[in-house]
C-alpha cells in the first residue's frame, strides 16, 4: 500500500499537558483517518520531542520565519516526513500551520520552509485537520485558490477552517501518490 511515514516532533514537551499530549495523539489519528481511504497512507509513526529549554522562544510561533528557523535547527535522520507541533502559533500570525508545497526529500537546509510545523489551536478535530492540511501540501497538494480542481466544497480537507473529519479527494489522491516520499 503506498504510504509515507512521519516522525511528529513535539516542541516543548516537558511543558505539555496530559490533555495536550492526548490532542497529539488524537490529532494523529484524525489524519491517519483521513488519508486512508484513498491514500497515500500514514505509514510508521516515530514520536520524538524537543524540551522548552533546548526550543526557546520557538516554542510559539509567531511568523512564518520562526516556523522557518523551527524546522532548520531540528531534523531527525531518516527519510520521514519531519512534522512540528508546537502548542500555539500565535493569533497574529493567522495561521494553525505551515508547510513547503511539494517539500523535498531530502532533509539539507534550503531557502525557505523545510517541513510542516502545526499547532494544537482549536480542539483536536481542528488541529488533526491542520496536521492533514499541512502535510498534504507537503506531498504536492496546492492551496484551493492555486488550483480549484482538486478542492470541492464536500471533499475538501485542504479548507484550514475546516473542523471536520473530511477525506482525501481521488485527484488530491493521484497528485501525492507521485511525491518522492511515498513508498509501496
């Protein structure tokens, strides 16, 4: 089955409450439900963690640029995807995430974003559908208003606003399966 794995890196764990720790867990989950039914599929789950002292002020993320320098400090060595989650991105950034679209596989430093990095705004169906958003613009899928033919107002987990549960569209499907991360 095509999949890719992800290692999730928790951003100041050790400041993380026992609610906090399970919306990551749920928020896993959420995303593993919605690309399953057409994939690619969330394969290996590595959890990693960078504690407050070693992250700093990264631990909120206040712009784009600290999502950058977030992503550029940390990696882990292997050939999953590195996903972020910090407890907040902060309301004025105006954002629960960000990713590359169509991100490299390769984990070298480049202009720009590396890897996605989410937050745990909202409840857990709001942050699992963040984590699904940003990672499926990793593996190539463009904002709606970049490309209207993979969004729908049914189907449609790439809408950031979105609380709900929602899946995978076939072309949305298609477009990831050609991502170098993915794997049979």
């Amino acid at each position: 089955m095509p999949h890719f794995d992800v290692n999730v890196i928790v951003v100041g764990k050790d400041g993380f409450s026992a609610a906090k720790l399970q919306q990551v867990a749920d928020s896993i989950q959420i995303m593993q439900n919605i690309f399953a039914p057409l994939g690619p599929q969330v394969g290996t789950v590595k959890r990693f963690s960078i504690n407050t002292a070693a992250a700093g002020a990264l631990v909120t993320i206040r712009s784009l640029a600290d999502a950058q320098a977030l992503a550029d400090k940390w990696s882990v060595k292997d050939s999953a995807l590195d996903l972020f989650v910090v407890p907040t991105i902060a309301a004025s950034a105006n954002a629960d995430g960000w990713s590359p679209v169509a991100g490299k596989c390769d984990k070298a430093r480049t202009k720009g974003l590396r890897s996605p990095v989410v937050s745990l705004n909202g409840n857990a169906a709001n942050s699992g559908n963040t984590f699904a958003h940003e990672v499926g613009h990793f593996l190539s899928l463009p904002h709606c208003e970049d490309d209207a033919t993979l969004c729908s107002d049914s189907v449609n987990f790439i809408k950031r606003q979105s609380n709900s549960n929602t899946s995978v569209t076939s072309a949305q499907s298609t477009r990831m399966m050609t991502h170098c991360l993915i794997t049979t």
